[in-house]
DNA sequence: TGGGGTACTTACCACAAGGTGAGTGAGGAA
DNA sequence: TTCCTCACTCACCTTGTGGTAAGTACCCCA
C-alpha cells in the first residue's frame, strides 16, 4: 500500500489536488500529454532530478489512480510504456487554466523582482 | 523564513500547486471565496480539525504569495479580518475545472465501490 | 474570582515525503 | 572483461510538514 487514500473529501479541490500533489505528478502529466507515449527512461530524462525511485513510485500511484497507463512488453532489454488514461487527459484539461494562471504568477514574480533589482539599483537618482 | 520558495519554476502548473500545496490552503481558499471576508477565529470553525498554528502559517504565506490580504484593526479583543485579492480570486477562478475534476473523481470513486461492495454481497446469483 | 474569547507565538515531537546508493539479470558495446 | 542500458527494488537517512500543548495580554461576563 503506497498511500492510504485519505477517504471522503471535503471538496473537489481537495480530491484532485491529492491526485497531483507530490513533487514530480504534474510534470509527469505534462510530459505524457505532450509526448503521448513514454518509456521509463525517457520519463527521466525528460525530468531532471528525479530519483528512480520517486519516478516509479509515482507512476505506479498514478497508474493506480487511473491516471496513466503502463504496457510491460516481455522483451530483453526490458520494454515498459507509459501513456495517459482517458481521465488523465480530462485532469490535464482541468489543470489547463491553473497553469496558464501559474505562467502569469511566474511572470508576475519576474516583474517584482526587475522592480528590485532595479530599485537597489538605482536608489537614488543623483 | 517560512518556506525557500523553490525559485524558477519548470512549467506554469509548478508555480501555481507550489501556492496551493498545503493542507488547508485549499479549503481555505474556498472558505474565502464564499464568505467574502472571514476572521481568524471564523475560519477556525469553518477548517474542522485546523489547528491554529497551521492556520495562522497558511494564511501567511498566502500573504506573502498575494492571495489573501490581512487586515488588522487596533482593537480589543483584537480583530484581524482575511480575504481574497484580486489574485486569490483568479487563482480560485483557475481551480474551478480542477474541482470540478475533483468532484467527477469523487462520483466515479463511489460507484466504483457500490460495484466492490455489490460483487461481495452477491457473489452468485441463487 | 474564574472562565471564556481574541489572535496569535513558541517549543517540541511524530510521521511522511523524498533523496542516496546499492543490487538485480540479461544483452550489447568497447 | 568491464562497463553500460533497461526498469526497476530495497534499505537507510534526511528533510519537511503538520500536530500538541503551553504561554501571551487584554477584555467581558457571571
């Protein structure tokens, strides 16, 4: 058992939100959704930083999830393929506008931070 | 310090769960969103279970992150009034479809044990 | 005089999340 | 012959997140 699901929700927010929190999920879901197909290894290179370990034990609680989809082809080296679920695509629908409001959270953030830079800067126009 | 905010962020959707990440901040959110205004002590009963050191943290680092601005008002007993900014509202406006998911999540979760607990109850049909 | 409400802060503690490094077993490259 | 790749698993350790309980200073009500 990875996670003991935390059982009835408050609200929706909470039940989506326990489906992608945890460090790499929604890079994963992105990656999935941009590449469609993906093996272990590409999944890691295409995130970097993450542990085996982590990139596993997310993709199964995803999987579990029903999230992604994992296809094992019997072949030497060993062949795994992820790719996302009918319902992890819908989830990476819904996560659409909180994304786009993160972009302008990030350029937000870039923007206060010209302003102090500029403002240590220049804090005295002599 | 309360959190290294994690710095540049990979994708949209990193910077915003970076901001909603956090166990009560959702409800939080939503407890704002439908009441407009609310007091500590207001959103204390509303969260069940928060404890006040959690809540006063939550509340400000969603302060820092421009999400619900805090009011004081030099009485006593003292009065401190929280609500939503400009931010905080869209960012709820984001998580909209998010919850929505959620809530389709939550449906499917149910029927999907009706279905267990029926298969257990008549496992064959006299 | 004692209790409750207001909005916190502080110290301490437990558990969960995540990182590190090793091992697996077969095949292919150097 | 040694290393690398594939897709993991396992044991151990550190960090982070959240909970508990107490203290604060002042006021109102019984």
């Amino acid at each position: 058992m990875a996670k003991p699901r935390s059982g009835p929700y408050i609200c929706g927010i909470d039940a989506a939100l326990d489906v992608v929190s945890g460090k790499w999920k929604g890079l994963i879901l992105w990656e999935l959704d941009t590449y469609d197909v993906r093996r272990f290894a590409e999944l890691r290179r295409g995130l970097p930083g993450v542990s085996e370990k982590m990139l596993t034990q997310h993709l199964r609680e995803m999987e579990q999830d029903g999230l992604v989809h994992r296809e094992v082809y019997a072949e030497v080296p060993p062949r795994v393929e992820y790719s996302l679920t009918e319902h992890g695509r819908s989830l990476n629908a819904a996560l659409g506008p909180l994304g786009r409001w993160g972009m302008d959270r990030i350029a937000r953030e870039r923007t206060e931070l010209v302003e102090h830079r500029d403002a240590e800067i220049l804090p005295r126009p002599s």
